[in-house]
C-alpha cells in the first residue's frame, strides 16, 4: 500500500469539498427564509371541491323550494 493511502485515503476528497464550499458563498438559512415570496395559494382537494359544490345545490334547492 502507498504511504499517502496508509495515513488519510480520504484526503484528496475531503480537500474537493472543503474548495467547493469556500467558492458558493451561499447566505444563511434565516436570511434566504425570511423574505416572503408573494402570495400564498391555496390548494384545495377535489373531494373539499365536491363537498362545498353539494352543499350548495341542496341550499339552492331548499331555497327553490321554500320560494
């Protein structure tokens, strides 16, 4: 075995992402969240979707109905 690979066979990796983490110069984790990114959506299922969209015909129908 080479004397390099007896003392730290994970040297030459170790000095590749030590490098690539000096060059991002990325901003901290609370500084990039804290910002807000627009509006908000709203998702809604489908089965919510049927749910109100029959509620509202039985209300227009007791609605026609008491009318």
């Amino acid at each position: 075995m080479k004397e390099h690979n007896k003392n730290d066979q994970a040297a030459s990796l170790r000095n590749k992402v030590a490098s690539k983490t000096k060059q991002q110069h990325l901003p901290p984790r609370s500084e990039k969240h804290s910002t807000v990114k627009g509006k908000m959506r709203w998702k809604v299922s489908p089965a919510l979707l049927r749910i109100i969209f029959i509620f509202v015909v039985v209300l227009l129908l007791i609605g026609w109905i008491i009318w």
